[in-house]
C-alpha cells in the first residue's frame, strides 16, 4: 500500500513543509554555512525528481532564490557529494561509510533505531549548531 502511494504522480509535490525547516535552512545561512539540498529520486515514481524541484520552487526559491535549485544534488548514491553534514529523516543512508559527510538524523518515529552519532529532534533543536561545529573542529 504504501509503495502504491509513493509511487503516484504528484506525491512529492503535495508535500507540507516541515515546521521550522524553512527558518533552519535561514539560520543555517547566518550561522555561515551553505546548505543544499541532497535528495535521492524515487526509481518507481516516474515524476519524483520533477516533482521535488517544484516543491522546491513552491516553498524555498520565493525565500532563498533559484540557487536553492541550481545547487540541489539529485542523486541516490549520496555518498558521492561532499558537505560537512547531511541532516535527513532516513535511519540509515546507503554509502554513508565513504562519505566525507557526517549523518544528521532529523528525529522521526521510523527512525528511532538510528546508530547515527548526531540526532536532533526538529529544526529548532539547538543541538543541530553543536553537532555542526563538533563536526567542523574534528575536520579541521
């Protein structure tokens, strides 16, 4: 059932936003940081990628302009794309060992099992400004 209603034109387009993540994606930008979105198509929902960029069009490029676009990563081996850290809801991000990035878990029901090393439990959470600059004084 629920691979039938992933798998349906327009799933993707008729998202809501998740609370605080346009507000996030802001003070991700004043704290000096450069988010992108990094997001995997969907192989059985044939509108998934065209889908997400006009989500992304509906509810992030009127506040950040069109580069949130131009600088989206769409791909499912996102392992492949350099960042210091890549905040998303799945537990487990196939490629994560070879990534240069660390996984930041956004905090879910599904994903409560995560071993991730960072969690946070919604865009407000202070914790994500913590767990960044752990990350970043490690790397250096």
């Amino acid at each position: 059932i629920i691979e039938d209603i992933i798998s349906r034109p327009g799933f993707f387009r008729r998202h809501e936003v998740i609370e605080g993540a346009v507000e996030g994606w802001a003070e991700l930008i004043e704290h000096g940081y450069q988010p992108r979105i990094c997001t995997a198509p969907l192989r059985k929902n044939k509108t998934s990628i065209p889908d997400k960029i006009d989500w992304l069009e509906e509810h992030f490029v009127p506040v950040f302009g069109p580069s949130v676009i131009d600088s989206a990563i769409v791909d499912k081996q996102k392992y492949l794309h350099a960042g210091l850290a890549l905040i998303d809801d799945r537990p487990v991000i196939d490629g994560s060992e070879k990534a240069v990035w660390e996984h930041i878990v956004i905090d879910q029901p599904y994903n409560r099992d995560s071993r991730a090393q960072y969690r946070i439990l919604d865009w407000y959470d202070r914790g994500l400004f913590v767990a960044l600059g752990s990350i970043a004084n490690r790397t250096i």
